[in-house]
C-alpha cells in the first residue's frame, strides 16, 4: 500500500521525498488499515457473551451513536450519527455492543444505505427481535467539499424491519424518541427522491 501511496503523490504532482510527505505512505496505510477493520472484523466475536435472554419486550433504543465510514465511489468520508431500534423477543444485545455493531459496518468502504441495512439486517439474525429500526444520518465530503448539490444537507436512511415496518404507531414511537417526527413521512423504505448515495462522476 506504501509503494501505491507514493506513486499517487507523484501522479498528484507532488515530491514524496519532501519532509511533509516522507511518512505519508506509512501514515496512510496505517489510517486506511483502521479504517477498514470492519472487513476483518467478526460480528461473532464482536457480540461474545453479550447476547442474552430476557423477559423483556419494550423498545431498546440507542441512539446518536457517531459512525464514520468511507464512500465507495470516492474513498471519502461520510459520517454523522447512527439510531437503533429494536423490540425483543426474547433475547437482547448488551448496550455497549450495538455502537460495535455499527463501527463494524462503517469501518468498510461504503453507501450509507447498505450500511444502514447491513446493521438492522444483523440485529436481526443475531436476536430475532419482533421488529428493527436503523436510521442513519450523514453528511458526505464527497459532495460538500466537492461542492456537489446541497452542500449542507445530511442524508437520512432508514431501514425498518418486523414491527416497525408493519405498524405505523410503532415506527412513529420511535421516530418521535429520535425526534426525527417531521421525517416519517419519507423514512419508511426511503425512496429514491432521498438521493442518498453519493454522485458517482
Ligand atoms: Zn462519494
């Protein structure tokens, strides 16, 4: 990766010998390798021991967990904040874990629609919750720094499983507890008006 590095700041125009860039490679390797450690990253081993079996079946919710991933179409950041939601059934993820959950999935070169899927989708299989919620916003360099459409705006998707996308009241409740109300509108499966993926030019 260091050899790849250095020919890019060549083809940028730049001097890799230069004091400034002589570490570069190293650093951006070590910086790239973190943060794509969710490629190599066990969902198993991340959730060890903290799966549990409870009397329990209210909502859980963890919200304004921080992510921070890489667009696919650009190797730029996204990032913005995380909500989840789930109803257990009769097993329960510990607390701590669920941020984990979501580094995993972010740690990886992305879309925040699949990211968003990928976390619920995994809940999902791991507790069989009567219903998921995942909404995920954030703002892409990829189109603010490029100056690309709507500089400030923050995309918003949602994925929305079992009970959440069955029943209105429950999706709202949640919606209501991650303050988000004024969106419900378009959350539930997110059409493509979101336009959330970032331009592919
Ligand atoms: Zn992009």
């Amino acid at each position: 990766m260091q050899d790849l590095i250095r020919k890019l700041l060549l083809e940028l125009g730049e001097d890799p010998d230069r004091e400034g860039l002589q570490r570069t490679p190293a650093r951006v390797q070590k910086a790239m390798s973190f943060l794509t450690s969710g490629y190599a990253a066990d969902i198993d081993v991340v959730l060890n021991d903290a799966l549990f079996t409870v009397d329990y079946s209210e909502m859980v919710i963890v919200k304004d967990i921080d992510f921070y991933s890489l667009c696919e179409h650009h190797l730029l950041p996204f990032f913005g904040k995380c909500h989840v939601a789930y109803i257990p059934r009769r097993r329960v993820i510990g607390l701590s874990k669920i941020p984990r959950l979501v580094d995993v999935f972010a740690r990886r070169l992305q879309i925040q629609e699949r990211m968003t899927n990928q976390i619920a989708e995994t809940i999902r299989e791991k507790i069989d919750p009567i219903g998921v919620a995942v909404v995920c916003q954030g703002t892409h360099l990829c189109m603010s720094m490029r100056g690309v459409e709507k500089q400030n705006s923050v995309a918003v998707t949602s994925a929305m499983l079992g009970a959440f996308r069955d029943q209105a009241r429950t999706r709202m409740e949640f919606l209501e507890l991650i303050k988000l109300r004024g969106h419900a509108g378009v959350l539930p499966g997110m059409p493509a008006e979101a336009g959330l993926a970032c331009v592919e030019d």
